[in-house]
C-alpha cells in the first residue's frame, strides 16, 4: 500500500486500475483513501495527484470522523473532556513545576509548569493524551476478538485486514468496545463503506 507523508500526517491509500481516462479518489470510511486509475498511469503522476488533494483528503477524513480528532484540539483547562472506550472523563489542571500526566480514579490529570506559555501547555497535553490513548490502543484492541490485532499509526483510515491479523487506527479507542468490534468485524468480512 502506498503512503503519502506530510510532516506528521500520514495518507495510506490503495490503487485500482481500471479502464478509464481519469484519475478519481474515494474515501472509504472503513479501508481509508482509494485511487481509481488507468492501467496505464505512472506512479509518479498516481503520488502526484494525491499529494495535490491531500488538504482536500484531510479535510474530508476529519470532518467524517470528527469525534477522532476532537483530541487535537484539547487545552489545558479544566472544562474539557477526553473519550476513552465510549466514555468521556474530566481533565483536571494543575500548575506544578514538572509537567505530568495521568488517569487516576476516573479522572485525568494534566500538570505544568506555571511559566509555560499556553500553546506550550496545549502542545504538551496534546502529545501527552495521544500517546497515552496509544499506548491504551495496543492494550484494549487485542481483548476485543479473537483475531490478532494492532494498534497503528493514523495513516487516513480506520483499519486495514491482513492474512491473519487487524490493523486499527489507535484513534478508534475513544470509541465504545461495541463500535470498535463492529470496525473489526467489517474489517475481518472485508466491508467497503
């Protein structure tokens, strides 16, 4: 599968050649970006023209799957929430002079130097909660079916079936267990949407 990568935003997207005089992607919602070429298209021209659209890709692909990317725009402040599994849970701010994050007694936690400018404490918290519910992915998605599953890098799609194992988007966490197995057995049944 060929991927696209811009700065820290990744597009996996797959070729099909078909007879036809255009160039044409799709966005699946479960199998992520899909592009319908000529049987004779060169590969540079296929790179090409998905880095040309790729704005347009990233727009559409957040803007379906918002409840995702809400975890982006976190600030530090005490009225946001984080998803984790279905559920939202507070996060609590505090001013400390080491920077720490954690999930205790349903609640998470975000300290920081007082001296930090606001985008810093944002960028901060926002790495922090990423890698967290990444960490989370790699353990909660393998008790959810009794295929092997892994959780990986966002790369513009939802999932990806191998001969013998799952793929999954680590986003998908913030999801309730019920719709996270609906994605793996559309996946393990190769749906399209």
């Amino acid at each position: 599968m060929p991927t696209l990568t811009f700065g820290e935003k990744t597009i996996a997207y797959t070729v099909e050649r078909q007879d036809v005089s255009f160039i044409k992607i799709y966005l699946d919602d479960l199998n992520g970006v899909k592009v319908t070429v000529s049987p004779h298209k060169e590969e540079a021209r296929i790179q090409a023209f998905v880095e040309k659209k790729a704005d347009w890709i990233f727009d559409k692909w957040q803007q379906t799957h918002e409840d995702l990317y809400a975890v982006d725009a976190l600030t530090a402040s005490d009225h946001e929430k984080i998803t984790y599994l279905g559920r939202s849970y507070r996060l609590k701010t505090e001013h400390q002079d080491e920077a720490r994050f954690a999930f205790q007694k349903g609640t998470f936690l975000f300290a920081y130097p007082e001296k930090w400018t606001e985008e810093e404490a944002n960028g901060h918290l926002r790495r922090e909660v990423n890698g967290w519910l990444f960490r989370k992915a790699g353990e909660k998605f393998p008790t959810l079916s009794d295929w092997p599953i892994e959780a990986e890098e966002d790369e513009v799609k939802l999932g990806m079936k191998e001969d013998d194992h799952i793929h999954l988007n680590w986003r998908l966490v913030q999801r309730s267990k019920q719709k996270i197995q609906k994605t793996i057995e559309d996946l393990i049944h190769e749906k399209t949407c």
